[in-house]
C-alpha cells in the first residue's frame, strides 16, 4: 500500500483536488434542487436546464465585457449577474406558469412536465447560442496558479478551482442553514415545508413563499452553470449531464437535506474523480454505484428520514 502510495501520489493529489472543485459545483445545483422539492414537492428534471442556461448567460456576459476591454476580474461580475437574471427572470416565469398549475397532481406528471420543460430548454439554447463550443476563462486566468505541496512532489492547480468554488459552495451551505433558521422568511418557508395547509391556515401566503423559493433555486442552478463555465468549453447536453449527477447526490443524501447534500457531493465528487485518474472505464458509473449502495441499506437516503404518510 506504501509502495503504491508513493508511486501515484501525484495522481492522487490531483484527483483529491479535482474531486473537492467538482463536488462544490454539483453541490450548488442539489442544493437548489433540494429547496425546491422540500417547499415544492416537485422533483424538477428543468433544474440542469437552469445550469446550463446560467453557464451559456455568465461566458456571453464575459465575452462582451472581455470586448470591451474591461479589466479581467469583470469576470466575475459576469458571473454573478447571469445567476441573478436566470434567478429573477427564467424563475418567477417557469413557477407562475407552469409549476403552479401542476401542484399536488401525480408524480408522473410532475416529471413529464418538467422534463417536457427540460427539452424545450435544451432547445433554447441551441437556437441562442447555437451547437458549437461557447467559452470564456477570464475568471479562471485572472488568479492564476498556485503551488501544492502533496508528499514529495508540487501540484499546479489553478486558483480559482481550488479557493473560489469550494469557497463559494460553503458560504453558500453555510448561508442557506443560517438563513432557514434565523431569519424570519426562512421559518416561514420551513413551516410551508413542514405543513402547507397548516402554514396557509395560519395566515402565511405559501404562494409567494413557493415562488421565491423556486426562484432562489434556479438561481443556485444558475450560478453552478456560472461558475462551471470557466473550467469547461460550454456545448448542448451539459445541463443533461449536471442533474443526472445532482440526482444522485440528492438521492444518495435524501430528499430535502441540504447539509446532507454537502457531505454527499463530496463524497461522490471524490468518487468520480479517483476513478477518472485511476479507472476511467468506471468514471461514469461510479456515482451511481455509490448512490445504489446506499439506498440499498438505507432507501431514505444517508440523512433523510422516514416520513409518515398523512390521511
């Protein structure tokens, strides 16, 4: 074990610190999908739609101030702002409009409606911005490189995946857990999650609370695919890619457990990245491996909790 230890600890280090980038982004998409299922009750097969809509919006931003001539860290202006516009224009429309109208129906339907929503939205984006590879690394370029002692070799890794998208990934777990329990909107929306007809007789208008919150999770959606689009050249199908994985990590978890959904991020983000560098024949399968193996022991998922069924 030492033996193979020294000889891949390059490797190692590497997929250590890839895994921990690509956790915090998964991470961001759950997490809005979570919200979103715990106030809503509605597993949205959209929400990969919102992450690429928001990555396609953050490098368009990007490129135009980049021609310009604007200043490189504009880049991260450009960021922020494609998460706000998906957030504040692409929510209110999907959830006045169509989710709003699917409410308490089956599950079934639900599912066909928000995947029917999902390909139009993979649509959109091939007529806005076509099918061939869109990107932008101002962000990226901007801080640089840094070097990581790993054993007895150094690891180049760039800034920005190692300090700004983890950094970003916490604050936001962190944020979320204090807003929903501190703040007087974020009681509200757990007492709409908890009993919505008992939050409703009590004078609370879950109307407006299910229409921000599924605002602020496509927003969440939004500024994963934003913060994505620096690291990868953007083309049709990523939003497909991003909420199959962010099922899995949702499943793995248990519907409506955020800080769950933290630690499963990380662990299936790790997950897939070993197997990238030292079985790539299993890269894509292991997600899921892990995702089957959990829910085979514990079918509510690691931090999720059996409900009982009202009648």
């Amino acid at each position: 074990m030492a033996t193979w230890l020294s000889e891949n600890s390059l490797l190692l280090g590497l997929a250590l610190l890839d895994g921990l980038a690509y956790a915090a982004l998964v991470f961001m998409v759950a997490v809005g999908l979570n919200l979103v299922f715990g106030v809503l009750r509605i597993v949205n097969v959209a929400h990969g739609s919102l992450f690429a809509i928001g990555a396609y919006t953050a490098a368009s931003i990007g490129l135009f101030f980049a021609s310009r001539g604007l200043p490189a860290w504009m880049g991260y202006v450009a960021l922020v702002l494609a998460a706000v516009a998906v957030g504040a224009v692409l929510g209110p429309l999907i959830e006045r409009l169509l989710l709003r109208r699917i409410y308490g129906h089956e599950d079934v339907l639900q599912l066909l409606v928000t995947f029917a929503l999902f390909m139009i939205l993979e649509d959109v984006q091939k007529l806005v911005w076509g099918v061939q590879p869109v990107s932008q690394d101002a962000p990226l370029r901007f801080l640089g490189t840094v070097d990581i002692p790993f054993g007895d070799d150094v690891i180049p890794f760039t800034a920005y995946q190692l300090f700004v998208l983890p950094g970003i990934a916490l604050a936001t777990l962190i944020a979320l857990a204090w807003f929903l329990r501190r703040t007087l909107t974020g009681r509200v929306i757990v007492a709409v999650t908890t009993d919505k007809e008992a939050a409703t007789a009590m004078g609370i208008d879950a109307a407006r609370i299910m229409l921000l919150t599924f605002s602020f999770g496509a927003g969440l959606a939004a500024l994963g695919g934003a913060l994505a689009s620096p690291t990868t050249a953007l083309v049709p199908g990523i939003g497909a890619q991003t909420i199959v994985l962010s099922f899995a990590v949702v499943a793995t978890a248990g519907l409506g457990q955020i800080e769950g959904a933290a630690l499963t991020a990380l662990m299936i983000g790790l997950g897939r990245s070993i197997a990238v560098y030292f079985a790539p024949e299993f890269e894509v399968v292991v997600p899921y491996l892990i995702m089957v193996a959990v829910l085979l022991v514990r079918p509510q998922g690691l931090f999720g909790v059996i409900e009982t069924r009202r009648v």
